[in-house]
C-alpha cells in the first residue's frame, strides 16, 4: 500500500480507503459478521481511512466501526459525515444546534471523544454561501468534538466555493471515468490550497466493475434500483449521473485497455490514482475478497499515455455530453 498527504492535515492516508456506505444496508443484503471481516481486511491490507456516514444504516456502519477500533491495535482515520439527517434538505437546517446533535450522534455511535474529521454531507448549494455554518464547525473544532472538517460536494462549483474557506481541510467529490470535469476545473485550486480530495463514487455504482449488463437485476432495497432508468432526483450520485445503456457501452469499450491479470474494478481505482491531486479512492466492500480485490489496484503498474488518452476518447464520445457540463 502506498499513502498520501491528506491536505494539511498531516495524515498519510492510503491511497486505496474503505468506503463503508455499502456496510450501512444501501446496496442489497448485508452480514454484519462479513462486513466486519471486510473491515478486518482493511486493516489487514494497510487501509487506515475508512469513510462512513451518520445516516449510512441509521448509524449502523459508524458502529460497525467502532466495533473494529475495539478489536484492533492499528491506528485508523474515520471520516464521517452529518447533514444527511434533515427530513428535507435546506440550508436553514444546517445550524449550528442540528451540527452539534449531529456530531454527538456520532461520536456516540463510533464510540470516541473526538471525531477525526466530519464532512458536510452534500448540502444544498446555498449552504455554501453562509459563513456562520462554517464558523459553526470551527466552534466545534475548538470544543473538542471534532479535530478537522470538510465537505463532501455533488458539483466542481460546490467545491470551489467550499475551499474559499480557510479551515476547510478536505472535499471529498464524484471522480472516475465517467466524471472528468474536477481534474480540469478543481484539482488545480485545490491542490494550491493543500486541500484532501476523496474520490467518491469512483467504481460509478459497480458500473465500472465491468460486472453489470443489461440483465442485472438489483434487490429491491439497492438504491441503484432507483436510478436504473433516470428516475431518481439525484441523479448524478448513481451511475455518475449516466445512462445505463451508454455507461455500459462504454464499459466495453474501456474493457479492451485492461491488461491481462487485472479486473475492470482495479484498472478504474489505477486510473484514479494518476492524478496526483486525489489523496485517496474510497472504493466500497462487503466482503473480504472485494476489499482485496480494491487495494490490488493499488499494486498495477502505471498506466500509459495511450490508455490515458484512450480513457479521455471514451468520455469525449460517449459520455461527456450527459455529465460534463451538469455537476
């Protein structure tokens, strides 16, 4: 395993993390006792940044997590996130007595004083704009309750006006083959500012596992069901905002430029660690052998100029026109 600078945090976090929302019930069945030995396996391969959520399973995955700390020695960052609580979604609800409940929240269900880093979960755009949330979170740095802060985002802009902020300390953002734009646009500034940058969605929902066709049938609590056709209003979260039918067409098209001996799922993570602005790819598990699995990608050589070039063809063709200038 190889780490990198999280921002100006001073962490050294592994390039390949843990992402911990498919542990919370969000993606079909789920075993406590293999998420845990997918856990386990974490740790085990030299992951020591886990992302979850306090809605994630209603809290179910943070206390999955908690469940880890007290069965290993190893040091490990979680980085959680709050907002997500809200029945309905608007800035005014990001105050600073719902922040602080939040946070409480979590810090119960991880089982800590502290928490290491709480980000924003996808707030409306207006949430942004208002200084006094930021400020709220600063209180909360200086109370104790959390020891850093960032924001997970849903477009480029999003992140460009959250970095503004100086103690904003990570964005975690959409970023894979289907999602172009924030190396153009923010990993610049970013990187400028020291900022961590978490690569979320980067497998496109399992679409870039390779594994999907056009007969996949999820289960009825999968929440890709629900985005299968473009139904869903958040329709830029799964599938990275493409259309079935075209993002498998163009899976076909990237599965020519995987090289013999690896899968679909860790030349897509390989793809995503040649940019050097991304501190980590937050791949989610289930089971041991996707953990496993995940972190290989971690071990590939790099990838050359012909298949960056390749990958940049694909999108052009097939899937800019959908996302590039929407998020």
């Amino acid at each position: 395993m190889q780490y990198r600078d999280f921002g100006r945090t001073g962490w050294k976090v592994s390039e390949i993390s843990f992402g911990a929302w498919a542990i919370g019930s969000a993606w079909g069945e789920v075993n406590d006792s293999e998420s845990l030995a997918a856990l386990h396996k974490a740790i085990d391969l030299g992951i020591n940044l886990i992302d979850t959520a306090d809605v994630y399973g209603d809290g179910h995955s943070e206390q999955l997590i908690a469940r880890l700390r007290k069965e290993r020695s190893e040091p490990f960052y979680v980085v959680t996130k709050a907002g997500r609580r809200l029945p309905k979604q608007t800035s005014d609800g990001y105050t600073k007595e719902n922040l602080t409940q939040w946070i409480e929240r979590s810090l119960k269900n991880l089982e800590v004083e502290t928490l290491d880093l709480v980000q924003l979960h996808c707030p409306p755009t207006e949430t942004y704009y208002r200084p006094e949330v930021f400020a709220a979170l600063d209180d909360l740095v200086k109370a104790g309750k959390i020891q850093f802060y960032g924001v997970s985002v849903e477009t480029v802009e999003e992140g460009l006006k959250a970095i503004e902020y100086p103690n904003v300390q990570s964005v975690q953002i959409i970023f894979n083959a289907f999602r172009l734009r924030p190396s153009e646009r923010f990993f610049p500034e970013a990187q400028r500012r020291k900022v961590g940058i978490l690569a979320r969605v980067p497998l496109a929902s399992g679409l870039l596992t390779g594994k999907m066709t056009r007969e996949t049938i999820f289960a009825s609590d999968d929440h890709r069901n629900f985005n299968r056709h473009g139904e869903s209003f958040n329709v830029g979260e799964t599938f990275s905002g493409v259309d079935y039918e075209t993002g498998l067409e163009a899976v076909e098209a990237i599965r020519k430029l995987v090289p013999d001996g690896a899968t679909m799922a860790q030349f897509a993570l390989r793809w995503i660690l040649m940019f050097d602005a991304v501190s980590c790819a937050i791949p989610g598990a289930k089971r041991p052998s996707q953990v496993e699995d995940n972190v290989r990608a971690a071990e590939l050589p790099p990838l050359s100029e012909a298949q960056m070039q390749e990958i940049a063809r694909i999108y052009d063709s097939l899937i800019r026109e959908q996302v590039h200038q929407r998020w």
